[in-house]
C-alpha cells in the first residue's frame, strides 16, 4: 500500500515545538504522554516559565505482560 506523505518532518526540537505551541495558547492545552516523559521534563527544566502555561498534563501508564 502507498501513501500520499504530504507532511515533513519538524525543523524544530520536540521541546520548542511544545513551548510555542504553549506559548500561542496558553492555558489552553492539556498534554497527553502515552510514552516517555523526556520531552517534558527538559520543557520544564529548560524553559520553566511555560509551567504556567499547561492546562493539565496526563499520563497513560502502565503495562501488559
């Protein structure tokens, strides 16, 4: 099967990506992690005045053996 890629990947780190998009809306957005926490935890770290600017963070956890 083929597929019709009409999107590129991002120029801009994982982390700079979630800053401006907080940033444009902020207390807007609720951050859902089904993965790894690295990106957020260097987003708080790295620039911690975006804190502010999370309406809520989930975390999906867990697993299945």
């Amino acid at each position: 099967m083929l597929f019709n890629r009409t999107t590129r990947p991002a120029k801009e780190s994982a982390v700079d990506f979630l800053y401006n998009r907080l940033k444009a809306q902020q207390g807007k957005i609720t951050i859902v992690a089904a993965g790894p926490l690295t990106n957020i935890a260097r987003l708080i770290a790295d620039k911690p005045d975006s804190k502010a600017w999370i309406k809520r963070i989930v975390v999906v956890g867990g697993s299945i053996q």
